[in-house]
C-alpha cells in the first residue's frame, strides 16, 4: 500500500481544511485508517481513526468535536475534515493504513494555522 496526503496549506485561525490521503494498491476497505500529525519538536500523535467497513471513528480530546474522517471506498481515498483551526493544530499530518501487524505510511502535508 503506497498512501500519499494532500490539502495541506495556510489557513487563519477558525478556518477550515479538508485533507485527503490517496492509497495506490490494495483497497482500504479492511484498513483501519488513522491520521496522526507531527509539530516543530514535538513527537508524532495520534489524531483521529476510522475502523474497516464499519466506519466507527475516535479522535483525541485535542480535536474532538472538530475533526471528522471519512472514507470512499470507491476511490480508495480517506479524508481529515477540520474545522475550527487553531494554531496549535499547526504540523505535518500523515495518514496510516494498518491492517493486523502491519503499519503503512504516507508522505505528510503540511497545515499551518495563523492566529
């Protein structure tokens, strides 16, 4: 599986953006889909999943409530809705497929929130 993010860009605090994550190969029906996201000398985390088939998704406190992921079967695309921007959401997002044991990533985008 070869995932590749896109839709990163500026955007002022209170905005929204919409990310998308690309899968070449397999489709991502049986993967749960994750997006985590890395700051400036900060350690990769967690954002948000979304669980196979059944859709079933959990976020972290920090963006609950303003972050939603949906999936397109059909397209073989996952997507990050976020709204309510803050800068503190500033970093380079990736999303991840796993499916049992295995773990795939894809190159990041990067999302910078202005105050």
């Amino acid at each position: 599986v070869q995932l590749q993010a896109s839709g990163g860009g500026l955007v002022q605090a209170g905005g929204s953006l919409r990310l998308s994550c690309v899968a070449s190969g397999p489709t991502l029906g049986n993967y749960v889909m994750n997006w985590f996201r890395q700051a400036p000398g900060k350690e990769r985390e967690f954002v948000g999943g979304i669980h196979r088939r059944g859709g079933t998704m959990h976020f972290a406190d920090s963006v609950k409530g303003r972050f939603t992921i949906s999936r397109n079967s059909a397209t073989n695309m996952v997507y990050l809705q976020m709204n309510g921007l803050k800068p503190e959401d500033t970093a380079v997002y990736y999303c991840s497929a796993g499916l049992g044991s295995l773990v795939y990533w894809g190159q990041g985008t990067l999302v910078t929130v202005s105050s």
